[in-house]
C-alpha cells in the first residue's frame, strides 16, 4: 500500500498498529484521511478480517464518510466492518444478548420526548407539579448519571454519591429505571450503561466480543464520556491494540457529558501507550494559525501541540471594535457584499456566534441586505418555538380575530387547556361564526348560553386569566405605552417566563436568552420608532422575515459548537466581549470552566481559511438593557503582529427598522391582516391529484383559521382528510366532511 500522499507523522500513525495508541491530531491537521488509511492499511497489510475490527465516532456523518472513503480506496469488501457510531453499536450488541438482562430482542429504545413522558408520569404519581421540578431538569439528571457510567446495582463511587445526596432526584430516578424494565425499553444513555452492565455482570459476554475485536479505534475521543470511556477500556482489555484519535485543544461539550480527563489520563492507563502528534494544518493561513495556537497555549490542561503550516502567510486578523450591536451586523453585511462583489460564493462565508440568541441581528440585517442564508444544525431566530409561541401573545394582543395565534398560545405554557376542551372551543366557534378569542371573551364573561360545552373549572379558570392578561395588554397598546412594557407584561403573566425557568437544562436556558434577544429586538425596534406599538413591530418583523433562499448560494450562520469539523474561507466571529466569550457563567465558574471557552474560541479561529474578522461591541443591547462588558480577554490574547484592530462607528440613522417597514407592504391586499405574516413556500407532490378534492397545492379559506394551502390529501369522498398549511406554519389536518372549508 502506497503512502506517500502522507506526511511523516501521518505515517507514522497508519503504521503504528499494535499496542495502544493514542494520535492528537490538531486542526486541519488531515485526521480523516489518515484514519482511513490506518484502517485500510489493517485490512490489506495486515490481513485483518473487517470482523475483528471495530471503529467508533459520535455521528452517523462521520461515519458515514469514513465508510464511503473506504469503500472507494481499497478493493476489499467492507460491508462487514463496524464504522458506526457508539450508541448504535450499544444497540446492536444489546439486541443480540438483550436476554442476559431480562429484555427482550425486540426492546424499544426511547427517544428524548418519551423519556419526558415517563418522567411527567412519575412527577405526577409523586404529586409533584411540574412548575416546582421541571420534566427537563430530572432528564438532565438521570442523563448526568448515565454519563458517569452509572448503572442501578453498581457500587456508587464518590461522584455518584453526591447525586444520591439530592434524595428526591434520586428516587425519581429508581421509579424512571424501573418502569423503562417495566416496559422493555432502553434510553439512549442506556444503550451504553447497558452494555457496561452486561460486560461486568457477564464475564463471559465481555470475553466473548474482546476476543472478537482485535483492533478497537475511537474517533473524537476528547468528546467521550465517562461511560465510553469505560465501554473503550473493557473491550480493548484482551488484545490492548487500541487507537483513540483526538485533540484536547477542541475538547468543547463538558456541557454534554465530555470529559476531557479521558484524554488527559490516557498514559495513566496505558503506561506503555505510544503518543503521536499531527500537527501540520493544511486548512489555514500561517498567520491565523500561529495566532490560535498562542491562544491555546494559555491552557493547562493540554497535552501539547504546537500546530504549523506551510500554507502562505495571509491575511491580517481583522479585530473590528462596533458602537454597538447592530452597528456589528451592520458591518458584517456589508462586508459580505464586498466580499460577494468580488466573486466570491456566499457558501463560502459563515458567521460564528457563542450562542444561539446571538444570530438575532445578524440575520437582521442580511434580510435587510437581500443576502439568502441558512442557520446550520439550527432554527432561524424568529423560527424559534419560544420566539414564535411569544409573537404569537402579541399577535393576539394586537388581532383578536387571530384564532392561529390563540391555537398556539391557549395552553402554552399548560394551563390545562387540552386538546378535547380545543376542539369543542373550535367548533363552537365555528357554530356561531366568531374568532376563537371572540368566544372565549364571552365565555369568560360568564354567559350561561356556553355550559353545554361542559367546560372544567379548571379550564375556566384558565380561560379567564388569558382573556383578562390580553385584554389588559390592549388596554396598554390602546394608551401607548412602550411595546417592552406590553413584551415583558406577557412574557412574565402568562407564567412562560417562570416555565422555562424552571428547566434547569442547557436547552432551557439557550431558550431563555432567545427571549431574552427577543426583548431586545422589541427595545431596539422602540428606540427607532417615533410611535412605536406592538402592531408596527409585528409587521417589522413579519416583512423582514421574507427572504427568498436560494440553494447553495447561502451564508451560514451558526453557534461556534456547531462548528466544529467544517472549515470556511471567510469567518466572522461576533460577539467577542466579556461575559458573551467567554461566557459570564464560565466567569463565574473559575479557571477550569473558562478554559474550555479558550478551547472553544480556538475552535472558531481554525476554521477560518483565508479570512478571519472578529467582532466586539461596546454596547450590546441584553434584556432590553444596553450593557457594556468590554472586550474579551481573549482578544487580548492574540498577539499584536496577527491582528489588525480597527473602530467601526456606523453612520447616523434615522431607523433601523422603518426606512424599509412599510416600502413592501402589500396595500392591495384583500385582507390587509394576511400581509403582515410569513410567506410559505409551498413544495408540489407528486402523487396523482385527480382523485382528490382538495387535490395537493390548493387554496382553502377555513371559517376559524382563514387561508391556507393543501399539503397532503388523503381518501376520497367521505374520507377523505387533508393536511392544512395555514399562516405562520402551523400545520392542521382535517376530516373534509367535518370542517368548515370552502375551496378558492
């Protein structure tokens, strides 16, 4: 096998196959290639049977690509090895030995949203309200045990005791293992505790599958958990010819369960391990490297790479100093048109933000631009079901006619509004030819003619709140007070605020900030306005919001943790300030915390190719408050002579938001409401309309919800049913012999 299209190093780690190994392959440092050469040097050199080799990575991508990689470079048949991702490898030994731990081989394995059912059902066999303990805070718990290796019957070890010390939690979690046996099924933290728990309970399982892999690889193994770790360790044990390929300088979901001491102490378990080093980059230029690789070196806990390319100098840096932070977005768009202007194709250009909230502006003023983007391993900001589930309180505040909107709201948060009391709202509604919240009004007016609606106390209750807290928000609207009164009046009355606040987890707190940007965007939008009101901000919002994608030709937007593994040849870096990166939690946690953030912004940095500009406000607009947290240290980090820091004060405007509010507004619109909200595309189907009477692509009018398009038709005459896209993406379907359409 020929392998000059390696460099030294690179070699090295294909050749080096017996014995434990580990490779800390840095940046760009050509890590895929040469795990693929690795493998197929194994199998044609060395004549390992693809039966005896097992290879580990975290997603079905990666994968995915070393298994096409393979099938193309080398003549052997490779449909027998096992490229696949930790928990499908849990799945599938699981199955084959499920008996041992009295499942079955049929066991279901539970996703995210039914693990929350169960976990709902156990808080209310306890008595406990999901206000008081959140469904999403006791799954993070269970998932933190899972992560730790932990197993109901293993001997708890110090960190585990400190779980057990939070009794009510514990319990929770003995119910929620109990009915998952109950009901012959597995969670995805499981798979893998699950496979621990047969290894060790069964000595002669775990002998079996160490005798089968003779070589055992790990790809990304500064991403592994305590539990992988282990699950590596107990399968590598007999043969001991164990490759893990990682890098600690890009060890960035402690948050996920990572740990990054599996790495660290890799040595301490394989004393005889032998360390190889790739550290040539081919992605970037000599300048951007040089000046990432003197950020990381500011950390401690490392194993030691100094990374270098022979690619050319480069660029300067371009740190940019913004008033504040739509002077930022307002700098980066227009930097992107300059960049466009030269020829360069949008997919070639990526914005990095250290969280979600942050694309706010930014896709602000790209829509303001006409610049077609898409937001990678994410939703766009005002696609965000917080973001949207709040617009929509607005959007009744502002159009009681709005029933889409009440749909959406009316038992969000829970208030016991379920989906029987729903339907007999909508079809007496419909019955007497008012909105949704029309009838609610009178409902909550008392009047006697709606108790054959049969409606619970406890619905009527929650009725009464809604309707009060909108109309009291109206009357705010009716006497002009600022919109972020109205925003902040929803948002905390509805009990939204204190729901997610509840959810101790990572989601519910990125959540919590996209409200939090949201407030922002209202505060901004005031401040622009000279009349501003909640009706002009919706249709702000709404119109911007219009943006035609194009395929391909996209900028991409995305957090810096969703970067990791792609590489571009423009990357802007917003947001560079104390408290936003690093994080002000980091800050609060100490020096442990705050270098995984140095790791993260190394991270950022080396995907840049050609071009790396770094942007920090002075101000920055956080809960409707304007906050100044300066630059982050990070900045200060990067030595002068790879940087360029230059001051951008945008001109003096007028607006922000209403010099383009209202230029497209459609003014001859049959019903000047359907203008002010999201255009949808709608995709045609294939399948044979003729059939049909609603066939696929048409226009409906519904009595309650108003205009909407077929999206799918099922059945015919009686039975027929169709799938309704009406505004704002809200999906509904319908028996067509029950539902108040008319075609148009």
């Amino acid at each position: 096998m020929n392998l000059d299209f390696l460099n030294e190093s690179q070699k090295q780690a294909v050749l080096m196959t017996d014995g434990p190994v580990m490779i800390l392959a840095g940046a760009g440092s050509g890590k895929t290639r040469t795990l693929v050469a690795r493998i197929q040097y194994l199998l044609e050199e060395k004549h390992v049977s693809p039966f005896q080799l097992l290879a580990v990575t975290f997603s079905n991508k990666a994968a995915r690509e070393m298994r096409e990689r393979l099938s193309v470079n080398t003549q052997i048949n490779v449909g027998a090895l096992q490229v696949t991702t930790f928990h499908a490898f849990c799945a599938r030994l699981l199955r084959m030995e499920a008996t041992y731990l009295g499942l079955s081989k049929n066991f279901t394995i539970y996703d995210d949203g039914e693990s929350q059912s169960i976990i709902k059902g156990i808080l209310a066999q306890r008595g406990i309200n999901t206000k008081e303990l959140s469904p999403y805070t006791v799954a993070a718990y269970i998932d933190g045990l899972k992560n730790r290796a932990y197993y109901i019957g293993l001997p708890r070890n110090e960190e585990i005791e400190k779980y057990a010390e939070d009794r009510r939690m514990w319990d929770i979690f003995l119910d929620y293992e109990a009915e998952l046996h109950r009901s012959n099924a597995v969670d995805f933290g499981g798979l893998i505790t699950g496979v621990l728990n047969l290894f060790r309970t069964f000595p002669e399982v775990l002998t079996k599958y160490q005798q089968k892999f003779k070589y055992v690889l790990v790809d990304e193994y500064q991403d592994t958990n305590r539990a992988q770790f282990e699950l590596i360790l107990l399968l590598s044990q007999h043969h001991r010819n164990v490759c893990v390929v990682g890098d600690e300088d890009q060890s960035i979901y402690s948050w996920r369960g990572a740990d990054i001491r599996n790495i660290l102490e890799y040595e301490n378990i394989f004393p005889d391990a032998k360390l190889i080093k790739l550290e040539q980059n081919y992605r970037s230029s000599k300048k951007i490297i040089e000046a990432a690789t003197e950020v990381i070196s500011r950390n401690v806990a490392r194993k030691g790479k100094q990374m270098w390319t022979n690619n050319d100098d480069g660029d300067e840096i371009r740190i940019i100093e913004c008033r504040d932070d739509r002077a930022e977005a307002e700098y980066i768009a227009h930097q992107i048109k300059l960049i466009a202007n030269e020829g360069v194709s949008l997919k070639d250009i990526a914005i990095f933000y250290r969280n979600n909230a942050h694309s706010r502006t930014i896709e602000d003023a790209l829509r303001k631009e006409k610049f077609p983007y898409r937001v990678v391993a994410g939703i766009k900001f005002y696609d965000r079901k917080e973001v949207k589930d709040m617009i929509s309180y607005m959007r009744v505040v502002v159009n009681k006619k709005d029933s889409l909107a009440l749909t959406r709201i009316i038992n969000t948060p829970a208030r016991g509004v379920g989906a029987t009391s729903l339907r007999k709202l909508e079809d007496e509604a419909v019955r007497l030819q008012l909105s949704l919240f029309e009838l609610i009004e009178k409902i909550a007016q008392g009047q006697s003619e709606f108790k054959h609606l049969s409606l619970s106390g406890k619905v009527q209750s929650a009725i009464n709140q809604l309707v009060q807290l909108i109309q009291e928000v109206q009357v705010l609207e009716e006497k002009n007070h600022s919109p972020t009164v109205s925003y902040e009046k929803l948002l905390n009355e509805s009990g939204y605020y204190e729901f997610l606040r509840a959810d101790k987890t990572h989601e519910g707190a990125a959540r919590l900030e996209n409200l939090e940007e949201l407030m922002s965007a209202v505060k901004q939008f005031e401040e622009s306005e000279t009349e501003p009101n909640l009706i002009k901000f919706l249709e702000t919002i709404t119109l911007d919001t219009t943006t035609e994608e194009t395929s391909g030709e996209l900028v991409s937007l995305m957090t810096v943790h969703g970067s990791k593994g792609l590489e571009y040849p423009y990357v802007f870096l917003i947001g560079a300030e104390e408290n936003i990166f690093p994080s002000y939690k980091s800050l609060e946690v100490g020096p442990t915390a705050i270098e995984e953030e140095r790791r993260l912004f190394y991270v950022a940095m080396t995907r840049a190719m050609k071009q790396l500009t770094i942007t920090f406000a002075q101000g920055r607009m956080l809960w409707g408050s304007l906050k100044f947290n300066g630059p982050s240290q990070f900045l200060h980090e990067i030595p002068s002579r790879y940087y360029k820091w230059e001051n951008y004060q945008s001109s003096p405007r007028k607006s922000d938001f209403n010099e383009h509010a209202y230029n497209d507004f459609d003014q001859s619109s049959n019903n000047s409401e359907d203008a002010v909200f999201y255009r949808e595309k709608v995709y045609q189907t294939k399948k044979p309309q003729n059939l049909a009477n609603h066939p696929t692509g048409s226009k409906i009018m519904h009595a309650l919800y108003g205009e909407g398009t077929i999206l799918d038709t099922e059945g015919m005459g009686p039975e027929e049913k169709v799938t309704i896209l009406f505004r704002d993406g809200i999906r509904k379907k319908f028996m067509v012999k029950f539902a108040p359409l008319q075609k148009l």
